[in-house]
C-alpha cells in the first residue's frame, strides 16, 4: 500500500495498482488509451500561475512547495480522497514532467504521506 511515483509516459505495470494523473493539463502526445489512468485529478494540480511561476526550476523548488502546500489545504475533500485509496492499495501519482526530482507529483506524495501519519 501507499503511494509511488511514475512518468505518464513509462509503461504500465500490474504493480502500479491505482494510476492516477495529478497535472492539470494532459500530456502531449498520449491518448487516454495509452495513458492506462484510473483517475484525472486535474484539480489538486498547481494552479495554472503557481505552475508557470514555477516553470520546473529547481532554485524555486522549496518556494514551489510552501505555495503548493498551501493551495492544496483548500482541497482537503479530494486529498483525503487519495489517503483512503493509499491505506488500501498501491496509488501511483502520474505526472509528465522530465524532472523526477522537482514537479508538483514529488511534492503531492510528500504532503499526502504527512497526512497519512
């Protein structure tokens, strides 16, 4: 149980359990069908100036997460959502960004593990 990290883009896996995308915009190039998705949280994505501000610099990473953190406090309805489906089976957090170290997946799992404490 609990929650890992993936690029929409790499193959799904019997492992992966729970595929659940968390940018708020669709990747390029993917149709949903090759996407293998359960869900499209497309709202508890970084909203479209935190993401732009952003822009997967890692000099703004630590920055990045305190205003991510902070938008996602508003969505406690969908993120408790998530908690649950992790206390029972594998979630994997998909995400489209190059960067495995510094994207809004990352900081998502980070926040959601808190939670789940």
């Amino acid at each position: 149980m609990g929650f890992r990290l993936k690029r929409v883009y790499e193959n799904p896996a019997k492992a992966d359990g729970r595929r659940v995308l968390v940018d708020r915009i669709w990747p390029r190039g993917l149709t949903k069908n090759e996407a293998h998705i359960d869900d499209w949280l497309k709202e508890i994505a970084p909203s479209a100036r935190l993401r732009k501000w952003f822009g997967h610099d890692p000099a703004r990473w630590t920055e990045f997460k305190k205003r991510y953190t902070a938008e996602l406090k508003v969505r406690r309805e969908r993120i408790q959502q998530l908690v649950q489906h992790g206390r029972k089976q594998t979630v994997t957090l998909l995400f489209g960004a190059k960067d495995f170290e510094h994207n809004n997946a990352v900081a998502l799992k980070e926040y959601i593990e808190k939670r789940m404490k």
